[in-house]
C-alpha cells in the first residue's frame, strides 16, 4: 500500500485567539492536504510568543511527515515566527542575500523606501529554502520538513500551490456516505460494534436536526475498495435493522 504520509498545522497569531481576526486557511489546507492524499492530523493555534513557537513546531515537526505555519512573517515587531524557527532548529536567523536583493530591487522600482521593517522580511533561518510569494514577493521558507507561509489568506493559498508539487503524498482516502433516520443515540452501541470489526476503516457520526426530528449522517472512510465497501454494508445492514 502506498505510504501514509501525514502533516501539522500551526497558525501563529494573537488576533486569531482574540477573535480579532477569522481564521481562513486551515480549511483550505484541509482541503489541498485531502485532494493529494495527505493526512492533516493535527493543528494548533499558538500565540505571539517566541517560547510557545518554539515548542509547538518541536513538538509536531518530529511527529508528522509536514508541518505548515501560517501567520508572523510580517514586517512589524510582532512577527516573530522567522526568529522563532530559527530557534527551533538552533540556527541563526538572518538576511537572506536572495529574498533581500529581490526585495530591494521590488521596492526601488516603486520608488519606495526599504525601511527597516520592510527588509525585517527578509529574514530567515540560515540554510533555508525560498518559497515562492507571486502575491506581494516577500517569500515564506522551508526548514526540513517544516514550511512556514504568511497568514494573509490569499498569499498563504498562493505560495501552498507553491509548495505542494513538492511534497511526497499518500494513500487518498476513499469515503461513502450512508444516511440513518435516527438519532446517536439508538445507533450508537451497534455502530461501534461495526467499527471494531473493521478496524481498517474510520467511521464518522454527524448528527442532524431538522423539521423537529433527529437523524444521522454515517460517514465510511478507507484506504482501499474492499475495505470501504465491506464497512458500509454492515453500516447499512444496522441500520435497516433499526427500522424492524
């Protein structure tokens, strides 16, 4: 079978814990990770605190095949996420001579000044690896298998359609959907009985409500054909012998 391959999303920022700002990229990344076989297993919000940062990409870069970053490499006093990178990893963070012509050279030929805090994003971990910003130039990075990306939705979206040709993707999960007319709480028992018996599979329970009556939506994932096809039979067996 074809390898698992999995990821770790961080997004980085007070504004999105203070509810200042909406988060918009963890479901557009759930939703690339998904298309090309990729596992997105976890995410974590984590605030504007170099020491949070730090032990958040630790922990989840050795855990998991990916980790993406969004948010934090801005150019205001803030934006920590380059320096905090470069901690994690025990490398400096400095001016990348590349990302810093370039800059240069964009913002001269807009007749704009490159202020301190405009070259601030040029920094990176020293040996990184560029990734590509066509939206407003500044570039993300990589480091190993962590890639770290601005949190401005439509610059994030564009630089992941940057990163994801070079990534190794997995085995696609395949899903099938069986509708129940009851409620949790009468499929609950028989349906983790199906579970265990199909350990190879995932089965999602979503329950609904409408027009004054319960009712659940039975969600069948697997890796292969057979195994999908086997789970929603017996799913769809419990629940024509609930209606007896």
């Amino acid at each position: 079978m074809t390898e698992i391959v999995t990821a770790a999303m961080l997004v980085i920022g007070d504004e999105i814990l203070s509810g200042r700002t909406k988060d918009k990229n963890i479901g557009h990344l759930a939703d690339i990770m998904t298309a090309v076989g990729i596992d997105l297993k976890e995410v974590r919000i984590v605030p504007d605190e170099e020491d949070e940062i730090v032990a958040a990409v630790n922990a989840v870069r050795a855990r998991y095949t990916y980790v993406f970053t969004t948010g934090g490499i801005g150019p205001t006093h803030d934006d920590i996420t380059a320096d905090s990178i470069a901690k994690a990893f025990g490398v400096p963070c400095e001016y990348d001579a590349r990302a810093y012509a370039m800059m240069e050279a964009n913002y001269a030929g807009r007749g704009l000044e490159f202020t301190e805090a405009r070259k601030r994003m040029a920094r990176m971990p020293r040996g990184a690896e560029h990734i590509d910003n066509p939206v407003s130039l500044a570039p993300g990075f990589r480091v190993e298998n962590v890639h770290v990306m601005a949190g401005v939705p439509s610059i994030f979206q564009a630089m992941l359609d940057n990163v994801v040709p070079t990534l190794k993707t997995g085995a696609k999960m395949l899903s099938a959907t069986v509708h129940c007319p009851f409620g949790e709480g009468a499929i609950g028992g028989p349906l983790g009985e199906i579970q265990k018996a199909h350990p190879d599979t995932v089965i999602g329970s979503y329950p609904k409500y409408a027009d004054g009556k319960f009712w659940t939506e039975l969600v069948v994932r697997a890796r292969t054909q057979a195994a999908l096809d086997s789970a929603r039979a017996a799913v769809e067996a419990m629940v024509a012998a609930q209606g007896r």
